[in-house]
C-alpha cells in the first residue's frame, strides 16, 4: 500500500499562511486523485481540496476556495497545500489521502473513496 507523509504543519496567526506537504511513497500518477482533509476537535473529517493527479484539475471545498491551493510535483511525488489567509476555524488535523480512481466534483470530497491515508500534520491558528 501507498505510504503518505505529511509534514509543514504548525501554529500561526490569523491571517497567516502556510504550506503543508505531502510525499508518497511511489509515484502520484499511479494514484488518479490526490486529496487533503482535516478535521477538528469533535467534528467530523472532511475534504478541504482535491487534485486529479493526470491533467491537475482541481477541487476546493467552498469554505477554503480563493485562500487555499492544492499543486503536485510529480518528480517529487509530492502534493502541497498552500494556506494563505488563514482564520482559527482552519485549526484542525490535516490529512493527505490517496484514491485509486479518479473522482470528480461530487465525488472528490467522500472519505470512502481513498484508500491510502497519512497520519495527519497539526495547523492551529490563533486570534
């Protein structure tokens, strides 16, 4: 199976920015869709952005569009996240996953369709 590593988390302030990475353990076009979630102290895990891995179409979650940006090296087999404009609701644990299929606008954002997972990176933001 796929191992994935995240790393670049941390604590900011609000309005901050950071960039998380993700570095997987074979090539990212063998996995058709990439994905970043998070999920926050006794709330549910959900997708924040998606990439499909041949052809870089992205995917954002409405409450991260126009701050966040998803992007891949594939030379590197790595996917990043940058977070600009952050606000003390991005705190959570950010997770990257990998899917075996490529998936779409109504698709991309379903836990149940990625198979490989990392252990998680921390962002807080604070006031």
């Amino acid at each position: 199976a796929q191992v994935l590593v995240e790393s670049g988390g941390g604590s900011v302030q609000a309005g901050g920015s950071l960039r998380l990475s993700c570095a997987a353990s074979e090539p990212t076009y063998r996995r058709n869709t990439m994905g970043w979630f998070r999920q926050a102290p006794g709330k549910e895990r959900e997708g924040v952005a998606g990439i499909l891995t041949y052809g870089g179409v992205t995917y954002y979650a409405d409450s991260v569009k126009g701050r966040f940006t998803i992007s891949q090296d594939n030379a590197e087999n790595t996917v990043y996240l940058q977070m600009d404009s952050l606000k003390p609701e991005d705190t959570a644990m950010y997770y990257c996953a990998s899917a075996p299929t490529r998936l779409y606008d109504g698709s991309w954002y379903r836990l149940a369709n990625y198979n490989s997972w990392g252990q998680g990176t921390q962002v807080t933001v604070s006031s």
